[in-house]
C-alpha cells in the first residue's frame, strides 16, 4: 500500500444490492416492476408526469427503509481515519452514502429525496411525496417539480467537480459498478491516464478491466472493508 493523498470511490448498484435494492436494470429490462423507458425518460415524464411522480414516491419508501451495508460503513471509518481527500462518486439515487455518514458524496444520476423545479431550478428536499399539484417553494409555480433523477438523454450532474476530482486522484476504487455506463465507465480510464493506482470491486471483472491494476472480486461488503483494513494500517 502507498500513501495517497486524493481518494475517489466510485460506487454503482452492486454496493446498494447488498443492502437488498433492486438494480436500475435488471435481465428483464425492468427497474422495480416497471419499464425503463415508461420512467427514465423525459418523454415519458411529459406524457404521463403523474405515473412517473407515483413511481418515484413510491420507490422513496422503500429507500427510506434500507440500511447501509458494511462497505457503506467501511468508507466512513475510511474518511474519519485516513489522512487524505476521499471523495465518493456515486451512480446510485438512494441516500444510503449518507446514512452511513459518508461525507464528500456526489451523486451524478441524481437523488430519490430530491425533486428540482424546471421552472426557476429550485432544489427541493423531502421524502415526501411529490406530484404534479406540488408548489415550487422558491417560484411558487404549481405542477413544474421533477424528481431530481437524471433521465436517459440528460447531463449528468456535478461533472465539473467531478473531472477536478479525477485530475487530482492518485487512488481510484470502483466498487459494484458494472462499466459499461458512459461517461461514468471511463472515469477509471481518466483517473488511470493521470498516474492514479486502480482498483475494481465488483462480483466479476468488468469490460474495463485493461484501466484497473487488481480485481478484487466477492461481495463488497466483504472485500471493500477488508481493502480498507489494510489501507488504514498502512497509514
């Protein structure tokens, strides 16, 4: 083990299985029963936004019931003994990074607990539900709140922080992502080209297994703690 100074954790839907949430896509093409397409769309959204609000108010209550995994954990005691800049970059909508007291969290795809208004831009935070006769409380404009998820064929968010974090990184992990999303699957590729040491978490090796220096492979809520373990020690 080195000692590094600029941390990144890429986390995707592996870490939030092992806390029993469904993944985004699953074989079937489905995300909780639902199609993909019916809602992660914009279209989708502006054609029925009352079936997409029921949706995501409900997905809310299964999320409020989930409780961080070890790996969760592991980042935390990570963050509050390491000497160093640990940052997490996460694809998943859940807040389970800041149950388990996560700090530095950056979530790309957005947040179930978050819906912004796409009248004045206003973010609103609540676990709540949402729905089309909800008033902005910034504009006060009624029916304009959009779950604050990143939709097929939006931008995704905090990108600007997120490439100053990939420049700076001397230590990527990524843990239960699949890498086969862009831009997220080339953010190692980007952490690699600038002299950082890689490493992949994950159940199997990923299609960008050429960019990591070790696969660890298992769940990871077993593999990233112990990573960790021996990280801290090397402190």
């Amino acid at each position: 083990m080195n000692s590094y100074k600029n941390i990144i954790i890429l986390t995707g839907a592996g870490i939030s299985a092992e806390s029993g949430l469904a993944t985004f896509r699953a074989s079937n093409g489905l995300w909780n029963n639902h199609k993909v397409e019916d809602v992660a769309t914009i279209e989708a959204f502006e054609r029925n936004p009352d079936y997409v609000h029921d949706f995501y108010n409900e997905l809310k209550l299964e999320l409020i019931k989930a409780q961080p995994n070890p790996a969760h954990l592991a980042i935390t005691k990570l963050q509050q003994n390491y000497p160093a800049k640990i940052s997490v970059i996460t694809q998943n909508v859940d807040t389970l990074h800041e149950k388990a007291g996560n700090q530095n969290i950056y979530h790309i795809h957005g947040q179930i607990n978050q819906s912004v208004c796409l009248n004045c831009g206003h973010i609103l935070e609540t676990f709540g539900d949402v729905d089309t006769q909800t008033q902005c409380h910034n504009c006060h404009v009624t029916g304009m709140m959009k779950p604050n998820i990143v939709f097929f064929g939006e931008n995704l968010l905090c990108m600007d922080t997120v490439e100053q974090l990939l420049s700076s990184c001397d230590l990527f992990l990524s843990v239960g992502t699949s890498g086969v999303v862009f831009p997220a699957a080339s953010f190692v590729q980007i952490a690699k080209y600038n002299g950082a040491k890689t490493f992949e978490f994950n159940l199997e090796p990923t299609s960008n297994n050429f960019y990591f220096d070790k696969h660890i492979m298992g769940p990871a809520g077993t593999t990233l703690p112990a990573f960790i373990e021996e990280l801290l020690k090397s402190s």
